[in-house]
C-alpha cells in the first residue's frame, strides 16, 4: 500500500512545530514525513534585530534542522523552494521536484514594500540571518571609513529605520545600545551620530497601549534616537530617503536605511494562484487552503481573522507555533481518516516588545510590564519558544540568560 506523504515548506516557528509534532504523532507505516528549507539551520526571526544591530553574534540566533528533528522519521531537504503547482500536487523546488498528499505552507513572510521606490535598491531589511548579518556589517564599515576620509561626510554616521512598528522599535532599541560600542572601538563623537526613526502614522506602535508607547520613545529618545511621526517615506535613493509630511517633501542623507514597515505572505503563496490577501491566505478553521482541503498554511503565509474585532491577528511567531500544533493534529486525523479535526482559536498570551537588553514593554495577560521586569519576561518568552521545538537541551544552548 502507498503512504501518503506529507511535505512541510519551511523550518521556522510554524514549520518545525509541525514536523516536531508530527514526528510524534505520525507512524512510521502511516505516512513519510518530509521537510523542505533553505538552509540547514533554522533562525529564531524574533531575535533577527539583535543580529543586526551586531548586539547577538548571529549563530546564537540559529541551530541546526537536523538537531531537533527525529532524522530517523524526517526525510530533511535542504533546498529552496521555487513553486507550488497545487492542482498537481507537486512542489518546485531549485534542484528538483517533489509530490505530496498533503502539504504544510510555512514559508514565513516578505517585506511589504507598498512599491515605494528605491526600496528594494537601497534599503536594508531585517529579514534572514543573511540579511542580518549584511546590515550589522554594513553599519560597522560606516563607523569604521568615518575616520579615514578626509572630507568627513555626516551622512555616513546617519541612520534611518523606516517604520516604528515591533520590529522598528525593537531594532532601535538594540541600536541605540550598539552605537555607544562602536564610536568608543572607531574612536567617532557619539554626537556626530544621527538614528532618525520615520513612522507614517500619527504615533509609534500605532494600535499598542499608550502609556507603553510613551514609555517607549522616551527610553528610545533618552538614548539618542529622533522619531518623525506622522511622516511617510516616499521614496529611498542612494544617499538617504525622502520623507512627506502633512505634503510637504524632506530629504533626509543617510548612508544607511532599513526598511521595517511591515510584511506581507511570501511570495510563492501569491504565485501558486492561492486566493490572498497580500501575500496571505485566509484559511478556514481547520487551517486549510480554500478549496484545497490537502493543503495547510501556517504562520506569516496564513491570515486568521480575530472575530472580536473583524480584523486579520497580526503575523505572529505566537500564532504561527500554535497553529504548527493544530495543523499537526489535523494531518494526523487526515492521514487516519479518522477522530474530529480542531478548530483553531489563537490563545494570545500578550505581547512584549525589547528596547534593548534590560528593558522592554509589554502587555501580558491584559497587564501592563515595562522595565527590566518586561525585560525578563521577554526572555521567557525567548526561552520558552526553544523549549517548545528543541525540549530543555536546545534551551541550555541557545537560551538568554543574562537578565540584568
Ligand atoms: P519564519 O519563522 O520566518 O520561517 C520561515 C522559514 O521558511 C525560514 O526558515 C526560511 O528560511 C524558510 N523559507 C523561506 N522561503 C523559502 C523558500 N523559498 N524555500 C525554502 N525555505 C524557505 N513574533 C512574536 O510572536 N513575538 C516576537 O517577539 C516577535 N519579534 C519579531 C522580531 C523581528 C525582528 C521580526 C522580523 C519579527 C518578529 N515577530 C515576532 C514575528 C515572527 O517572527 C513571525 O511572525 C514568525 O517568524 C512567523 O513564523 P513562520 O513560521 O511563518 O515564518
Ligand atoms: P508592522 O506592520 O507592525 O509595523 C510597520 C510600521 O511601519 C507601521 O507602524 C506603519 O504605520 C509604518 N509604515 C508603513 N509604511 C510606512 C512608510 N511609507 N513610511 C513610514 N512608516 C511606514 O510591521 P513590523 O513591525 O515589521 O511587524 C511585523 C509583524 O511582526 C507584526 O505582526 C508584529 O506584531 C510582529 N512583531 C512582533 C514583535 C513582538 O511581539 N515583540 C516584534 C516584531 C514584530
């Protein structure tokens, strides 16, 4: 008799909680269990602006597929994944093809660049551990050319983040600890030094508890960061961006820009001819691809509405483990034909955003935190989103210890 065979796309937060449940759940005679992912390691994504600011060496931010998969059960390909053809059950991968009876979407997200131009030219984003690293570096040779140049050009030390969402203001938080560092080690005037935060909407981390927020800039601004609020950026061009408020056009020179305004589904969901929007396919409650009853879309690549206030849950590494864990129950169910599929209700803990390594804001349980006792919690948090892949070892490795 044939097994069927079960293909997960992507080793991060959803994917390796799907095949680490599925490993599980799944006999070897049942169904073949397959992992596809571009490289060998996974990434921790939450923790992508520390390497790029340069405050966590990035190989504390990965760990090896094959250490917490059972490779005895997994068949792990490393290979980057160029389509999916649904209707022929069959994935395109760049060095071959694969078939599947039933499929898990974990393909994470792309930046939403809105079209804006130069974006993709010019900006840096915070998106994989190569792209961390480019960035870390690419700021460290701006410190380190300053001093060397005769003509000192100020737009070297300029640093433009692009969005004051989680991801911007975390990324400034880990920043603004990192310039100190390297204008001591290249002997560069920390005056000389310019972080500009450009935020489109009228507030910073539009949506989140204001206090919080006020909380936040200040910290942020006591550190040295300028927020433009209430500005757009329209544009990014080789030395800088230019920003619009209220229609009247700025120039800002930056050699340096990184785009953190946002995200939309990976790309390849779009181009499988999956319904969605921006990039993100509204599955049902089972987590199933609308008509596609074969194939499961987890994390960035998914949208599930909050029924409470009618509007899409915001792209989560939280939702997208919890939904790795349901999609594994309901392929077991699928691959058994039988029990009851379940339906999945998102069981949001709260949200603690870092500003840097001892101190955060958050609101966890519908309770405010701020300070280095939100600090704390986030590492917790960190840790737990180990434990719950790799189980206690995978913690002692590449966990955060250091509180305060
Ligand atoms: P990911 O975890 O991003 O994994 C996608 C995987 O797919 C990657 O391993 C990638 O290599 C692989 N892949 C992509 N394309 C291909 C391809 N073509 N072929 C093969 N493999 C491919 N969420 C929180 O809940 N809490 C936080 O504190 C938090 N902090 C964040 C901080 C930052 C800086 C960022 C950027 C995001 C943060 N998020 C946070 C959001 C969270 O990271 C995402 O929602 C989460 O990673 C989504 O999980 P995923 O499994 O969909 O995708
Ligand atoms: P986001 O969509 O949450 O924030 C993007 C910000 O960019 C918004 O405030 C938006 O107004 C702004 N923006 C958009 N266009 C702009 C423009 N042209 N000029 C200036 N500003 C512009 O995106 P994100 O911060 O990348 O977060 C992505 C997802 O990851 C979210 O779901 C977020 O909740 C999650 N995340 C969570 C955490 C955490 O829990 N600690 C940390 C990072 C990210």
């Amino acid at each position: 008799l044939r097994k069927p065979k079960i293909v997960v796309l992507g080793a991060g937060y959803g994917g390796l909680m799907a095949v680490t449940r599925l490993q599980k759940m799944i006999g070897v005679n049942e169904a073949d269990l397959t992992l596809v992912n571009k490289n060998d390691y996974h990434y921790e994504t939450t923790w992508l602006h520390e390497a790029s600011a340069g405050t966590l060496h990035h190989d504390k931010a990965r760990y090896q597929v094959k250490d917490v998969i059972d490779n005895s059960r997994v068949k792990f390909v490393k290979e980057t994944v160029v389509s999916i053809k649904k209707d022929e059950k069959k994935i395109v991968l760049a060095n071959g093809e694969l078939e599947y009876d039933y499929l898990v979407i974990s393909l994470g997200s792309h930046p939403e660049t809105f079209g804006i131009k130069g974006l993709k030219e010019y900006a840096f984003g915070i998106t994989n551990i190569n792209a961390a690293r480019q960035l870390r570096e690419h700021i460290e040779y701006q410190f380190a050319t300053y001093n060397t140049e005769e003509v000192k050009r100020d737009q070297r030390l300029a640093i433009v983040v692009g969005g004051a969402g989680f991801t911007g203001i975390e990324f400034l938080g880990e920043l603004a600890n990192r310039v100190p560092e390297l204008c001591r080690e290249y002997d560069v005037d920390h005056k000389k030094v310019r972080i500009i935060c450009v935020e489109a909407a009228p507030t910073a981390l539009p949506g989140f508890d204001p206090e919080l927020v006020e909380y936040a800039v200040n910290h942020l601004e006591r550190k040295g960061v300028e927020f433009k609020i209430g500005t757009a950026i329209k544009e990014c061009v080789e030395d800088g961006i230019i920003v619009a408020k209220d229609d009247v056009m700025e120039e800002i020179k930056a050699d340096t820009v990184v785009w953190a305004a946002g995200v939309r589904g990976n790309s390849i969901v779009e181009e499988a001819g999956f319904e969605n929007m921006r990039g993100r396919v509204k599955v049902d409650s089972y987590l199933r691809a609308p008509n596609h009853e074969d194939v499961f879309i987890i994390g960035d690549c998914s949208l599930v509405i909050n029924e409470e206030i009618n509007r899409p849950y915001p792209p989560t590494a939280q939702i997208a483990m919890q939904q790795g864990i349901t999609a594994a129950k309901n392929i077991a169910v699928a691959v058994r034909d039988q029990g009851e599929m379940e339906e999945f209700k998102p069981d949001i803990k709260g949200t603690v955003a870092s500003l840097g390594e001892d101190d955060a804001v958050g609101m966890v349980f519908g309770k405010k935190v701020m300070g280095t006792k939100a600090s704390f919690m986030k590492k917790m948090i960190d840790n737990r989103a180990l434990l719950m892949v790799g189980g206690a070892g995978l913690v002692v490795k590449k966990g955060k210890f250091k509180f305060f």
